[in-house]
C-alpha cells in the first residue's frame, strides 16, 4: 500500500546530457540536496548499472542510521532509479518500508524537463507507527520541500556549467568530507571538480581514494606528505610552489607535519564519485 507519492518538475536550461550527468553521480547527491537532507553522506563505487547498491549515512533528528540503495531503473539520457530501505538485517530487507525515487529527463525548448518522483510503500512491520510518525510531523509536506530543493540545485548547477563564471572565497561551499581535512568546493561539472583543501598544523587525514579522478594539487602554504602505495610504504612531501599528481583510484592519506595550515588548490578530472573513504592502506595501493 502506497503512503505517499510525490511528482515535481522543473525546467532547465541546459542540455540533458549535462543534467543526466549531475543526476546520476550518486555521492553528489547529498550536496544537491542541500544542508537540511538526513541524508549526510553516501558509500558508493560504483559502476551505475541496474542491481548496482550504496549506502546513505542518515540523521533523522537525534537518531543516526544506515540507509541500503539499489539501482532499478537505468534508461540512459532518460531514466534512473532507484529504491531505498529503512536499516534492516539483509534477510528482512524491505521489511521495514520501501522508498522509491526516480528521475526522468525530457528535451524541452533547448533545455531539458527534468522531473523527479518519489512513492514511499506501507512497511510489512511497524506500518502503525510510520503511519503516525508521517502524520504528526508532516513527513509529505517536508519530502516535497525537499524534492524542490533538489530540482533547485540540480538546475542551478546544470546552468552554471554552461557559463563562464568566478567564484569568490564567499561562494566555496563544503566539498565531500574526508576525516582530518576541510574542503572547500568550487565548480563541480561532468568530468571535472575544482576547489580548495586545507590540513591543519600535525593533522592526518583518513585514507580515502578519489575512484576514477585523477587529481592535481597545488601547494599554496604549509607542507604536505602524502603516504600511499602498497601497505602505505610509499611518501612524497611538497611545500608552497610545489604540484602533486594523485592517480585514479589510488588509497592515500595526507598529512602536514608543519606548524601552520596546508592550503592547496585541488583540480580533478574524471566521472563518477570524487571522494570514497578507506578503511586503510591496501596491499596493492589501489581501491
């Protein structure tokens, strides 16, 4: 049984190519979303295929939880898919209620229709509470809100792409975190994703990689040692002048051994996710 269903749309003026491109690149969507999203953070490596899963780091008011995703609609340029379950054990998934979402792209007027749609299913356990929980806090009103604000966004940044533009040190916004550093997001377009990162004097970073970017970095202030390569063996230290190369889906950890801030510049180019936690060095250097 359906408990909510929820339709909005919005016209973009960008080619759907582009808006296809910001739609599906599942960790972005968290910034696309906006600050007020429970939805803070997501695992995903990808490849986007139908049966592909991730998983959503959630806070609903207090509470904190993992969210499970799946791929079930991927209809190139046009359609994609999916469905999200409430945290339950793997043998009673979809148990706890069913959220379905979807994006839908149309050529229109030069630009693009882009409509998003979201049909939330009764659970099989607990349907009394859920059915309460929505009703005394207005979950449907809430989801609409939230679904504008991503088509919002979506629009936003699919327009910006098709213009030359600056961004002051006032319009950064928050990049994908990584624990021990503070980035600072730029422009974030298909294929490319620019912006600033800082370590703080004798901090080191959590192992993460950047899935299928290569990244550049530019060393404004402060010092930089890298550690990668198999079982984190391998180092190399920059200072204020200096670039640095990171390949694809190479595992590594930045640190700053100085007393003062690392600043660097950061260029990356690439497809997919820009930034993928790690649980540590691996025996080969690779993700």
């Amino acid at each position: 049984m359906t408990l909510t269903e929820i339709t909005e749309s919005v016209h973009v003026d960008a080619p759907p190519d582009v808006v296809w491109a910001l739609v599906t690149d599942v960790p972005r969507h968290t910034l696309l979303a906006g600050p007020k999203s429970v939805t803070k953070s997501i695992e995903f490596d990808g490849p986007l295929e139908l049966g592909a899963r991730w998983v959503s780091h959630e806070k609903f008011g207090l509470q904190k939880f993992d969210a499970p995703s799946e791929v079930t609609l991927l209809d190139e340029g046009h359609d994609f898919g999916w469905v999200s379950y409430l945290p339950m054990k793997e043998e009673k998934r979809g148990a706890g209620g069913r959220a379905y979402w979807d994006y839908h792209l149309e050529p229109e007027d030069g630009g693009t229709r882009l409509g998003h749609h979201m049909r939330v299913e009764e659970p099989g356990e607990g349907a009394r509470g859920l059915k309460t929980m929505y009703r005394v806090l207005n979950l449907p009103k809430k989801q609409r809100e939230a679904i504008r604000t991503s088509l919002a966004n979506i629009k936003s940044a699919a327009e910006a792409e098709q213009q030359v533009r600056s961004v002051t040190p006032a319009d950064l916004r928050a990049g994908p975190p990584t624990p021990g550093m503070d980035r600072q997001e730029a422009f974030a377009t298909e294929g490319m994703w620019s912006g600033l990162a800082r370590t703080e004097p004798g901090m080191v970073s959590g192992w993460h990689h950047h899935g299928e970017y290569e990244t550049t970095l530019y060393v404004l202030s402060g010092a930089l040692k890298l550690e990668f390569g198999p079982d984190g063996s391998q180092t190399v230290e920059a200072g204020p002048g200096d670039f640095v190369r990171v390949p694809k889906r190479v595992v590594h950890r930045e640190i700053n051994p100085s007393e003062e801030p690392a600043d660097l510049v950061v260029v990356r180019a690439g497809h997919g996710g820009t930034t993928f936690p790690a649980d540590g060095p691996s025996p080969t250097g690779q993700a």
